[in-house]
C-alpha cells in the first residue's frame, strides 16, 4: 500500500461526484459472486444507490455486508483514464433523515428519478430500499500520472480519513 495526499482524496471525490453509474459486486447466499450495474450518488465517499426490495444484491447485501465496486470516468484515450475500485461495507438505510439525505442526492443527480419517487407503483418490481456503502478500502488508478498508475489506501476507524471527506465541496 501506497501512502496517498489530499489530493488523492480530492481525486476520489472527484470520480464519484463525476461517474454516471458504477459496478457492484456481491456476494450471493451460496459463496458466489454477483455483479451488477447501479446509478449512485454520494456525499464524499459515501455512496447511496437505490435497489428493487427482492432483487438479487438486495439478498446478497442481507446475507453478506461486504461489497466492491468500481467506478470510471469518460475517456477517449488511455492516458486519460481515472477510475476507483473500492471495497466497503453495505447496509439498508433506516434513519428517516438518512433517507431523506440518500432520495436527495440521487434526485439532484438524477432529476428522472422524481417519477420513481413520486409514484412507486409504476416500478416494475413491488418496492424500493436505499442502500449504503462506506469504504474501507481504496484503488486509485490514475493514468493522467503514468500507465497503470494507481495508489492504494485504507479508510476508517483506523486512519485520519473520513468517510465525508470534502462533502462540503460536493453539495455546492
């Protein structure tokens, strides 16, 4: 593991404020895994992304909290390739604020998701959870540095990183 800078968290806020979507990977019941494509948003490095009740990663993240995804950015050439791939801990959000913040964030990035919120019942699927991910764990690859550039750090408890780092920055 690399030691990283602010800027690397800078970085980080950075792709997840800019990402469209990103690929998250769970673990099933049986040991398998699951991969699947989910809008988001975020505040910091904490990412929120809404999930159908009886889908399959709903099932996954009951049985086994534990996640990855990754996420890009656009680019039309490799040295301009910025990306993250993040291993975290997944959790239904509960809190009647909590859920307040997550239906915001996704509504300002997301404007199409206010029909979803206004009207449940056209959902194809018989209801809607909000999800969360907190990182523990971080691959920055940044090809703008170098090919194959990448920095690798932890997040939590036991280091000077928080989770909303520079939240400030991405509600503006």
């Amino acid at each position: 593991m690399t030691s990283y800078t602010s800027s690397d968290l800078d970085l980080v806020t950075e792709i997840l404020s800019l990402g469209r979507e990103l690929t998250l990977a769970s673990i099933r019941p049986d040991g398998t895994p699951h991969a699947s494509t989910v809008s988001y948003a975020n505040i910091g490095l904490v990412v929120y992304f809404a999930v159908a009740i009886d889908c399959q990663k709903t099932s996954n993240i009951d049985h086994n909290s534990q996640v990855a995804f990754a996420v890009n950015t656009p680019y039309k050439k490799w040295r301009e390739i910025r990306g993250l791939a993040v291993d975290a801990a997944a959790r239904l959000v509960t809190g009647t604020d909590e859920l307040a913040l997550a239906e915001s964030l996704l509504l300002r990035k997301y404007p199409e998701f206010s029909t979803v919120i206004s009207n449940p019942l056209q959902l194809p699927w018989p209801g809607m959870l909000f999800i969360r991910c907190d990182p523990s764990f971080i691959s920055l690859l940044d090809y703008t540095k170098g090919f194959g550039h990448t920095t690798r750090f932890r997040i939590g408890l036991d280091t000077n990183i928080s989770p909303f780092h520079n939240f400030v920055a991405d509600n503006r």
